[in-house]
C-alpha cells in the first residue's frame, strides 16, 4: 500500500519569501502524483499534477513541484507567497493507470503574515 | 461545467442516529470518491464507486455504507453516529478511463455529532 508524507505541519511564512512543502511517498510501483490546496472556507482544489515526462511541473498561481524519482519525492516550491497563498496544502499519490483511491499527507498549513 | 456538488453543507445528529449524505459528480464523470476529514486525522479514503459498483472501501467500519445510482450520483450512509465520526465528508469525481485519473472535489458536507 502506499503512503504519503509531509513533514511540516505548519509553516510560517513573510509575503515575497520564497516556499518549500516537503512530499515524500513510499509505494513499489508507478505512481501520479498530486498537490492540492484548501483555501480557508473553501474546498479542495487541484494546484498541479505529474503523470509522467518533465519532472518539473507548473501548476496554477504560480506554484511548480518537482518529482524526484530516486528520492520518492514531489516538493512543492513557490518563489514568493503572497498572503493569498495562506491555505492547507496536501500532496496525494494514485497508482498510475488505475482509477483508485487517493492518499493523501497529513497536509501542511502555510500561513503567510504581511 | 458544474463541478461536484454535495448536500446538505452542515449537518447536526444525535449519537446512535443515521445520516445520508448526496454527492452529484461532474457531468461525465462515472467514478465517486468518498474521504473523511477528521481534524486532526487529514484526509481519509472512505469509499470508491464506479458504474454502480462499489470498487474499494477504505478502513471504516460497515455502518459507513453507500451507493451509486445509474446517472452515477452517489449517497453515503452512515449508521449508528458515534461522536468521532463528526466531520468534513468530501466527495470527488473522476473519469475511470482516458489516463487522467484526477479527483474534482466538492465542497463537502459539515456532520456534527452531539
């Protein structure tokens, strides 16, 4: 079975600082990987994907991950948050070419401060 | 496009009371996903139905139930509430075939249990 995880639950961060999510996950096969975001009131949203090809992907709002294969890993970057940017970030994996169930991380809350 | 859409948003029950909770997913879409938001516990697969077939279930005890009705909408059942299952339920959709197997979420209900 695979499993999904985010080491940090809580992040603080200044407007214009630059952001790093860690998303690390542990499955024997192929995996697509997935990093969503939950606005405060609102509900889960896709940021982006990779299913295969570039290893750097681009999502919405000027957010990009990059898989890491030999390290089983999806980080999620942004150069500079905006306050906007405060939400609840999850990553999520699916074996690829199956319709199955995601799992997630435990998610990371990032506040950004003004 | 209509995304997936959930009824009701908040929910109140007494413990030992029943639930159904409705889910619509997007036009096209012939898999539900159904995940419960615990705090503290992140999100947790529940449910997996596709073509009125139940194709998965997570580690939830048999009071969760649910189903799926052939213009693929989707009820989940739960039996018996004890307080711990107050909660965010999320449904999602996707399509089951074409590669992309990404999961649209709702809005989810609230369920409270006093």
């Amino acid at each position: 079975a695979q499993s999904v995880s985010q080491h940090n639950h809580h992040v603080i961060l200044s407007e214009a600082a630059s952001l790093e999510l860690g998303c690390n996950y542990s499955y024997g096969g192929t995996v697509n990987l997935f990093w969503y975001v939950q606005y405060p009131g609102q509900h889960l949203q896709l940021l982006l994907k990779y299913f295969s090809g570039d290893p750097l992907v681009k999502g919405i709002k000027g957010f990009e991950a990059e898989f890491i294969k030999s390290k089983f890993s999806f980080n999620l970057r942004k150069p500079s948050v905006q306050w906007s940017d405060t939400a609840e970030y999850f990553c999520a994996v699916i074996p690829t070419g199956t319709a199955s169930k995601l799992t997630f991380g435990t998610g990371t809350r990032l506040q950004v401060t003004l | 496009e209509a995304g997936v859409t959930q009824s009701p948003t908040h929910l109140i029950k007494t413990r030992g009371q029943q639930v159904t909770l409705r889910c619509s997913p997007i036009s096209g879409h012939t898999s539900v996903y159904w995940y419960q938001q615990a705090l503290g516990l992140g999100l947790q697969f529940l449910l997996w139905y596709d073509e009125g077939e139940e194709r998965n279930r997570g580690n939830f005890p048999p009071r969760f139930s649910g189903r799926q009705f052939p213009n693929y909408s989707s009820e989940l059942n739960v039996n018996a509430l004890e307080l711990e299952d107050s909660a965010l339920y999320l449904c999602a959709s996707s399509l089951k075939s074409g590669g992309s197997y990404e999961q649209y979420f709702g809005p989810g209900t609230r369920l409270t249990v006093t």
